[in-house]
C-alpha cells in the first residue's frame, strides 16, 4: 500500500516536537503542502489526518495547508503512562500553531476539532484569522455512538492490556471490518468508502499500540464534560459556550443535513450565539462531513474566504 504522507505533501510526514498541556515534549505528525497563508486542517475523535483527503491538494491551491494528528491520534506520540485533563487539546493546538505558523492561521475543524478550534478562538484570538467548523458537538446530550458509550466506560488498564497484547494486530482482519461497517455509517453515500480508506482509517489502531487506550481516554473525558453540563458542575463545554459571543474571526458553520449524531439545529443556535458567522447545511451529508461531502466542503471554505476578502 502506497505511504499516504508520502504520497499526499511534498515532504511527506514530518515531525514536530512540542511540550503538552502536562508539561512533557511530545512528537507530533504532520504534513503541508501549498505556500500563502497557513490554513490548518484539524480532525475529529478517534480520526486522524487521513480524514482530509479530499481537501489537502485543492485547498492548497490557495493555502499553506497543515494536516496534523493530534497527540494520542494517527502517527502523533501516545503517551499511555500519563492520564490526559480536560482542555489539554487547546494548549497543545495553541502550541502547534505558534510553532509552525508566523501569522494568524485559517482553522479548519471537524467534530470534536471543532469544539477545540472554537475554544482557543475564544482564549487566543490573535491566532485565528478564519474559522470553519463542521457538525461542531457544541451542544451535546450524549455520547453519539454505542462504542463510544462502551469505550468511555471501559476501565483503561482492560484496554492497555488489549493494547500490550498486540489484539488489534492479531485480529486485523476482524477490526478493519467493524471500523469500515462503523464508518459506513456515517456516510450519507457507504459506497465511497473503500477498502484502502479502511486500510489507513484503522492503520493506527492495528500498528500503533497505544491508540485504543488515548481513543478511549479522550471519550471519558468526552463523557464526564457531558455529565458535568448536563448536572451545572464546571465543564469545559459550558465555558465554551458562555464565551461564544466574544469569537470575533469571521466564522463559517457548515452541517451536514443528515447528521443523526448531532442535529443540524445545533448549527443554527451556534450561529445566533457568534457575532460574525454564517451557516450552511450541507445536503446529502451525514456527520462525516469531511469524506463524505468534500467538494461541497471545499468550494463553501473557498468562498467563504473571498466573501470574507481572504483570498
């Protein structure tokens, strides 16, 4: 199978090294590709870079696009020895940003990326020159998934001994038919999902011990934010959302018109409650917007950037 960072940026993947929200250096993957101003690619849970791309070669026609897995995810380091606290993705987003970018950056976030490219808007402006933001769980009731649901109240040391043991790997076979029926799913168009998708898709999960166990970390993190909101005990999620309104970076929310995972209506009060966005449905899309509508997704960020005098 062709090597998908070799294949998809000039310089293939590359690493950087940043300090963590703990206080510890740690690898990050990326690629780029494209010269102008940098516009960042950001995943959603449990994805990776490889999510984007349908958007790195057209986006780069007008942009300096950066892909990068976020710590635990894709080909980024996994340190399972150290428990994760909630928030840790702004810090090391804000740190991946000043380390690779000299100028205010275009955000382009998916899902839970979304919510974290909402976040340091909020906290660090000047680092944000465009947002868009695609089926943003902003307003969450619950875990969208059964897996999910299972993962968050799996105990983690039950997973780091799945890990260890190589289980992933040994049944490959096995984990890439349920991740590709799962992400099926997902898709308002199953068809376009094809075998070497599923290959990368699950690809960290099978050869990179560790993934599982920071997968279903960020779940349970996930799930007690959710817990939290709803019982009006402090929560990152609430916090975001009561500072909304100071988000001053033109902002565009795109959603998709089938997402069963988070109704579109949400995109609509997130729009109410921003003082410069707009909101888009995308037609014939379910929650992965990213794959599932790319060309749609692209020519909206593209206008989006010359209605707002971007490019």
């Amino acid at each position: 199978m062709k090597n998908w960072w070799q294949a998809t940026f000039p310089k293939g993947r590359q690493n950087l090294i940043i300090t963590d929200a703990n206080g510890y250096p740690i690898q990050i993957a990326y690629g780029e590709k494209g010269t102008g101003k940098p516009l960042i690619l950001l995943h959603g849970m449990g994805s990776w870079s490889y999510n984007w791309r349908y958007s790195v070669a057209p986006l780069s026609e007008y942009f300096r696009v950066i892909c990068f897995d976020a710590k635990g995810y894709g080909f980024s380091e996994k340190p399972v020895c150290r428990r994760e606290k909630s928030g840790h993705q702004v810090i090391e987003l804000e740190r991946i940003i000043q380390a690779l970018c000299d100028e205010p950056v275009v955000i382009v976030a998916e899902s839970l990326g979304a919510v974290i490219a909402l976040a340091i808007a909020e906290k660090n402006p000047q680092l944000i020159a465009r947002l868009v933001v695609l089926n943003v769980p902003i307003f969450p009731q619950c875990l969208p998934h059964w897996g999910m649901s299972v993962l968050a109240q799996t105990p983690l040391e039950i997973l780091e001994i799945i890990d260890n043991l190589r289980l992933a790997y040994l049944f490959a076979p096995l984990v890439r038919e349920i991740m590709g029926i799962e992400r099926r799913r997902v898709l308002f168009d199953p068809s376009i999902l094809t075998q070497e998708d599923v290959y990368w898709i699950t690809y960290p999960f099978i050869e990179f011990p560790g993934t599982l166990v920071k997968v279903a970390e960020e779940l349970q993190i996930a799930a007690r934010e959710i817990e939290h909101l709803q019982t009006n005990k402090p929560n990152m999620l609430s916090e975001i959302q009561n500072n909304l309104g100071d988000i001053q970076s033109p902002t565009l929310i795109l959603w998709g018109e089938q997402d069963s995972w988070f109704p579109a209506s949400d995109g609509e009060k997130l729009r109410q409650r921003l003082k410069n966005a707009k909101f888009q449905i995308l037609p014939n899309c379910h929650h992965d917007a990213s794959s599932g509508a790319a060309q749609a997704v692209n020519a909206a960020i593209i206008k989006f950037m010359r209605d707002t005098n971007f490019i």
